[in-house]
C-alpha cells in the first residue's frame, strides 16, 4: 500500500510517500528533493521519528540537499543530473519502492 501524504515547512508544500509492506510491519518514506539544504534536515529528522527507513531520492540539487540528507542517516537515491521536476522524483522512487517489496 502506498499512502502520499503532503507536508507543509513554513509555507512550502513537501511531498512525501509512505509505503507500507504488508507482510512486513516497515515503513519506508520517500522524499523527493530539489535544492531544499534548508529545509531537508527537519523534514528528514522527523521523518525518522515514525519510519524505519528514510529514502531521499535528490534530482540534481545544486546545494547541500544530498550531503545534509545523508549525514543524518537518509538513503540518499540521485534521480537525474538535470533537474525534472519533484513529481518526477516521487514517481520513480515510488516505482522502485514498489519493485523491492514487489516479490515480498
């Protein structure tokens, strides 16, 4: 099952996905991000309070976003060298998310 929840941070809208295997009492929270160093380690931190895996899927942040997201214990994906779009992100972490827990 795959739940979007969307998060506000001082007025910017944060996506983020939650996926829930059913076999399996885990839950994995994908967030897509795109030069977001200032907001990406509040975001992570409390995420983490309620996931047993945080997954930070960057598209080509051109600032700290990666480095600050991986330092704080996030699985750090890279989606494109160019930035697409966060959408864009979303949807592929949530394809390969879904392919992991696909044969559980």
């Amino acid at each position: 099952m795959i739940k979007l929840v969307e998060v506000k941070n001082n007025g910017t809208c944060l996506n983020k996905f939650v996926v829930v295997a059913e076999d399996k009492p885990s839950i994995v929270v994908g967030i897509p991000a795109y030069n977001k160093e200032k907001t990406i380690a509040k975001v992570v931190l409390e995420s983490q309070r309620f996931a047993d895996k945080v997954v930070v899927c960057d598209d080509g942040s051109s600032d700290m976003t990666a480095e600050i997201a991986e330092r704080l214990g996030a699985d750090l994906h890279s989606h494109n060298p160019l930035h697409n779009s966060e959408t864009d992100a979303e949807n592929k972490k949530i394809s390969e998310v879904q392919g992991e827990h696909a044969g559980d």
